[in-house]
C-alpha cells in the first residue's frame, strides 16, 4: 500500500522546509508524527498535516480496494521538497532607492508505503 500527500505554495522557505523534512525520512508514519509534533521550527506543522494527510490517504486507498490497513506498518519512503514560486516584494531604503525581498514558498512532497512495499523499492 502507497499513499502520496502534496503541499503546494507553502509560506515557508524551501531551506527551513528541508531541515524538517529531513528529520523523517525514511521513519515509521507514526513516530514520524511523533516528532514532528514537538518539532520546534515553525515549517513542523505544516510537515505534520501532510504527512498525516498521506496516512489518511492510505486509509481511504486501503478500504476502496478492500485489504487490511495498519497504520504502524507504514513508513514514509520518499519526503522531498522543492521550490514554489517566490514573491517579490520591495522595501524602501535610504535615498530614494528600494531594497527587494523575496519570499519565497514551497511544495513539499511525502509519500508514505507499508514495510513489504519499501523493500520492493
């Protein structure tokens, strides 16, 4: 059973977003969600609705096609992040000239599979 969850446009810098995402690859869902919870960087929450979001989804995949669901056999086999676009904002400076801020965003992927499936991989 494989299940993919993806975050498109989040308000968070695909730097910051990796740091976090870095820290569950390749971990059990649920102690993935575990950490992700008293994670202390601000990009964790988003990373914990998605990684929760791709559980969910193995659920509902698991009853359409009628086998066995387990949550603790699942393990998030990929978790990547890339670039969204980036807003360009100016800020005014000194002597009339203007200083540019990028914000930037992110779309972050996390695909979660049961233990038989990850060796398969």
């Amino acid at each position: 059973m494989e299940a993919k969850a993806i975050a498109r446009h989040l308000r968070v810098t695909p730097m910051k977003a990796r740091r976090v995402v870095d820290l569950v690859r390749g971990k059990q869902a649920t102690e993935a969600l575990a950490i992700l919870k008293f994670a202390q960087q601000g990009a964790s929450e988003p990373v914990y609705k998605l990684v929760a979001s791709a559980v969910a989804n193995a659920r509902v995949k698991a009853d359409r096609e009628g086998q066995a669901f387990d949550e603790d056999a699942l393990y998030i086999t990929e978790a990547f992040v890339d670039e969204g676009p980036t807003m360009k904002r100016f800020q005014p400076r000194a002597q009339g000239r203007a200083y540019r801020i990028n914000k930037r965003t992110s779309h972050v992927t996390v695909v979660v599979a049961s233990k038989d499936e990850k060796g398969g991989n």
